[in-house]
C-alpha cells in the first residue's frame, strides 16, 4: 500500500504530523508537494472535496484534516492503541493537538493568515503574552498529566504502545522549543521532556530526523521564531 501525500513544500507544519506517522512505521509514500511542486497540492484542493492540506491519499480515497488522518492511518501502521475506548481517547486528545496547533499559529497571526506578520506586529505580541501566561500552561499541565496518569504505562500517552498521538507531542514539543524557548523553560514539563526524547529514539523518526526528507522549521510555518513574543530568558 502506497500513500500520497499532499502537502505544501517549504515548511514541516501540520503535514509533519501524518510525515512523521508514516515515517515512523516505514510506510511507502510520495510526497507529493516536494516532488512536483505546490501546484499539484493546490490542484488536488481545487479538484476535490478538501479545504485545506494536508490530504492523504491511498488508492481509494484522500482525507484532510491532520486529526482525521492521523485517525485513518494509525491502524494500518500499527500506531493506535487496541482497545476501543482508547482509541476514542487518542483522538479527542488528538483533537485537542490540534486546537494547541491552531493557537500557536495564531500568536503571529491574531488576525488571520491573509495579512503578513509585520502587518499585525501589534497585536501578535498582545496575543503572544496571553498565549504564555494562560495558554501554554494550560495545554502542557493537560498533556502531561494524560501522560503521568496513564495506568497501561510509564512511557506513552495512552494504552501500552507508541501511537500517532506521542509522535505527534513530541512535533509540538520541538515547535515550541524552536518558536518559545524561554517561554518554554518556564514550565514543568519532565514527562513531555522524556517523551521527546524517547521518540526521537525510535528507529524510523530518528532516520527521517537525519535525512534530507526532514526539513528545518522557518519562517512560513505554524513554529516560527519571533524573539520578540517569546518570554524573558531566565
Ligand atoms: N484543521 C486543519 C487545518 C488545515 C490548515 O489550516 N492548513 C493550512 C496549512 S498548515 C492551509 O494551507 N490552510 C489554507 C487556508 O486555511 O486557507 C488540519 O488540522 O489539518
């Protein structure tokens, strides 16, 4: 089985989440984005029932929506937890992924993707302090305490095994360690910490990490580095 993904070519952002889902079980894929172009991302939205990228596509179908994806794949890649209710629970989390995700793209655009950093300099720091003082903490206590209170086991979010979502804590982690250093440093997060670094062991993420496939974070992305609506560094 071969996947396509379709996604756009200069920056990780959300396509790094299923990227790394499909890297970490050693699945076949194509990514389509860095392949041909942004283009044929933007054509695969123009012709089909999709709002926005990331798509993935097998032969049969093509789904959006990183959390829905992520849902769809973690099966067949033996990234999902076997019990039912588990199952339920990752995804609500998931869900939850990417409500954080949104919020993190909205501390440089509070007012929307349509105009450029610069134009809405104001208001991003404005955003930004909230997003540190209340947010961030509220969102790192939540997924560490999913963490630490996991009875099936001491090394991942939910159930016995890795799962789409650890890989996907651990891509928000390195996200806010790039774009919020201090602000970052600031909180209590040992069991996201090891988290981290567990999955960056794991055979496949750390081949991706070490290859060119994997790209850096930038400028255009969700995690992007603005000194200025980061924390004081302590
Ligand atoms: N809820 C969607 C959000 C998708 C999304 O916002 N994609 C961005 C790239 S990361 C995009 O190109 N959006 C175009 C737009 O919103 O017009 C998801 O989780 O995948």
């Amino acid at each position: 089985m071969s996947y396509k993904l379709y996604y756009w070519p200069s920056i990780p952002g959300r396509g790094e989440f299923v990227r790394l889902a499909l890297e970490d079980a050693g699945a076949e894929y194509v990514d389509v984005g860095r392949d041909q172009g942004a283009t044929a991302v933007a054509q695969m939205i123009h012709n089909g029932a999709h709002f926005a990228p990331p798509i993935l596509a097998d032969e049969y179908e093509s789904v959006s929506h990183v959390a829905h994806i992520l849902a769809w794949i973690s099966r067949p890649l033996e990234l999902a937890p076997g019990d039912e209710r588990d199952f339920r629970r990752m995804h609500q989390m998931q869900l939850t992924v990417t409500d954080f995700v949104g919020e993190i793209h909205d501390t440089h655009h509070p007012l929307g993707p349509s105009l450029y950093y610069d134009e809405q300099k104001e208001a991003a720091a404005r955003r930004s302090a909230v997003f540190i003082s209340d947010r961030l903490p509220k969102f790192l206590d939540y997924f560490e305490r999913m963490l630490t209170d996991n009875p099936d086991s001491d090394e991942w979010a939910i159930g016995r095994r890795c799962t789409t979502l650890d890989l996907s804590l651990f891509q928000v982690m390195r996200g806010l360690r790039h774009a919020f250093p201090n602000a970052l440093s600031a909180n209590e997060t040992p069991a996201l910490n090891e988290l981290t670094r567990r999955v960056a062991r794991r055979r496949g993420i750390a081949a991706y990490l070490d290859s060119e496939r994997c790209i850096d974070f930038n400028q255009d992305g969700i995690f992007r580095h603005y000194p200025e609506l980061d924390g004081p560094n302590r």
